[in-house]
C-alpha cells in the first residue's frame, strides 16, 4: 500500500523535527528517547519504532545536523586563494544566531563522537573534509604569493584549530564576541598567517 510507505516517511520527517529541536534546546546531553518523544508528542514506543536505541538515535541525529549545516547559508568566496580561505572560516563561524546554534549543537556532539568508535570515525572523516577544503585554498594562495611556502596540512590544521578555538570562546562568551569581533579576529589571523 503506497500510502502507507508514504505515511511512514512523513512520520519519520516528524520525528526528524523531533530530534531536532532536542538538539536545538539542549544539545546532545539531552538527546533521549523519551525528550524525543516528548518533543513529538507521543509515545517512547513510537520513537523506538525508528530508532533501536539512543545509539542510532545520535547517530541519525548527526546526519541530520550534518545535513543542516550543509544546507544552511553560506557566504560565497569571492576568490580563490586567501580570500576562500577566509569565507571557509567565516562559514564555521557562529556570526548569525543559527550559525551559533549550529555550533552549540555540533560542540556537544565532540563527547558522544569521542566514546564510540563508529561515532569516532565519522567525526574524524568531518575533520578531514574541512581540513581539505581549507588545504585546497590554502595551497592557492600559496601559488599567488598570498601565503608563504609551507606545508599546506600544517597550515590547515592551524587554521582550523583558529577557528574551533574561536568557536569555543563564542559559544562560553558571546557578548564578548559580537560577530564583528569574530570576523575582525579571523582577519587579523590571516593577516598573521600571511605575513
């Protein structure tokens, strides 16, 4: 019966929203059957029908934020090079509310990531995704004289550890942080990095 199937898929979107704004309110600590359920508005029995435990329940939770972040809008590099180095961490930046969120959220995953081997291994591929986008950039800037010769992994991991270390402070601190204190710091970052 085609309904059904449909039906089905329809439900699971809900309780997708359902995970979500879990996640959005109390980040991964408080991701439960039971939270979900009650987001839901109805039975753990339900939520258990798609998930077989809280392992799997993190595990779609993180394809769902990572399909999010993703989606979301992103400013567009206005060149390669340096200037596409700086858009990459922009974009991790939480400049925006949502972007804050985002970050909130993707911070209280490290903890579940780090105690599950397959979880682990998921969020180390992240990692390297983002690193080699930063690499590719950085290796066009090095062409273009805007960066000086080095290793361009060494540069994208210190670029990255910027960005995440930026992240943290705004997450603990984000009246000191104002999204144009953060954009001034990765500038001033770059300007270092480049000089």
């Amino acid at each position: 019966m085609p309904p059904a199937r449909a039906d089905h898929d329809a439900r699971r979107e809900d309780v997708s929203a359902a995970v979500w704004q879990v996640l959005a309110e109390h980040g991964f600590p408080g991701l439960t059957l039971r939270a979900v359920a009650a987001a839901l508005g109805a039975s753990t029995g339900l939520v258990t029908h798609y998930f077989g435990g809280k392992r799997e329940l993190v595990a779609h939770a993180l394809d769902i934020l990572e399909i999010r972040t993703a989606q979301r809008t992103r400013l567009a590099a206005p060149a390669p090079g340096l200037p596409a180095l700086r858009t990459h961490i922009l974009n991790i930046l939480p400049l925006t509310p949502d972007g804050l969120a985002m970050n909130r959220i993707w911070v209280s995953s490290w903890d579940v990531a780090l105690a599950d081997p397959d979880l682990f291994t998921a969020q180390t591929q992240r990692y390297e995704r983002i690193r080699a986008a930063f690499r590719a950039a950085i290796v066009v800037a090095q062409k273009q004289g805007e960066l000086p010769a080095g290793d361009p992994d060494e540069v994208a991991a210190t670029a990255l550890a910027f960005t995440h270390g930026l992240v943290v402070q705004v997450l603990f601190d984000p009246d000191r942080f104002p999204a144009e204190q953060q954009t001034r710091l990765a500038d001033d970052f770059l300007a270092k990095l480049g000089a």
